[in-house]
C-alpha cells in the first residue's frame, strides 16, 4: 500500500510557507526567509531554491521556546529577559527543527551547494521576530505555535519546494 505524503511550498516571494496534499493547501504561514535573497552557495547566509525534502525531525515534546544549539536542545527557554542576557542579534533556532536536505545534485545537493551540509531548517523563531519579511540567515524561521503544527502533519521525506 502506498501512503502519499503531504508536500511543503515555501514562496520567497509572498514569505509564506503553504502545507498542501495534492492541489489542496491544507495550512498557510507567515515565514521569514534570508535576508540576504535566495542562493545556495555555501556561507552565502541566503535561503536554497529548488526541491528539497525533510531529511530530520528534531525536538519532539520539548517544550514551546526551547533553544536549540547545533541542533540539541540547551536545557534552556527562550524568553525576553534570557535574550538579554545573551549575544545580541543572535538568530534563535527555539521550539522544533525540520532539516532540509536538497534533491537536486550540482543546484542544492553536493558540493559548496549543499543544503544538508549548510545546515538549512524549518524552525521556531522568538514571538517578537516579524514574519512576512526576509530577515534570517538562510533558514525558514517560523512561530512557534505554526512550527509545532507543522512538525505533527510531516514526515522525514516529506518534499519542500523551495521558490
């Protein structure tokens, strides 16, 4: 029996990120993307285009604002004050993580194109980061409450098109 996945459409364009099955969008959020555009250079800091799929889910049950740091839960919540007290302007990774691995060699799979190997997510961001605008350092940010959604309707395979 074969069990068709639900696919991921993220629009740098529009900054949303759209949860479909077939031709039906099922959910639609607001993301920020890179502030530096589209690209999949290698320390471009710029969001890869093209077709992806998840390649790891990380961080179920761990609490809303958990901090992530090379992809392991800190033991820490993200809150104003615990922002303060740390490096200013830091991209917070908090809540889930959806690693992306490319599914297009020699574009975002392979070499100094690799979207695994830039280390590319879906993930949490702080309630008072704006949405609908480019603004992180190559990954999808998302809000927490959408990311934790998310992360329940996916599986690792699910494909992401990036565009």
């Amino acid at each position: 029996m074969y069990l068709a996945l639900p696919s991921i459409e993220v629009s740098l364009a529009c900054q949303t990120l759209r949860l479909c099955f077939g031709s039906v969008v099922l959910r639609e959020y607001a993301v920020s993307t890179a502030r530096n555009g589209p690209g999949e250079r290698q320390n471009s800091e710029c969001t890869p285009r093209g077709r992806h799929y998840i390649g790891a889910k990380i961080g179920a049950g761990a609490p809303t604002n958990t901090v992530f740091t090379a992809r392991r839960p800190t033991g820490e919540i993200h809150s104003p004050a615990y922002a303060a007290t740390q490096a200013a302007g830091r991209d917070w990774i908090l809540t889930r993580i959806l690693w992306l691995a490319g599914a297009e060699p020699g574009f975002n799979l392979g070499g100094e194109c690799d979207t695994w190997s830039r280390y590319i997510y879906l993930h949490g961001t702080p309630d008072d980061v704006v949405l609908g605008t480019p603004g992180s350092r190559g990954c999808i940010r998302m809000r927490n409450t959408d990311i934790i959604e998310l992360f329940t309707c996916v599986e690792v395979g699910t494909p992401v098109l990036i565009h």
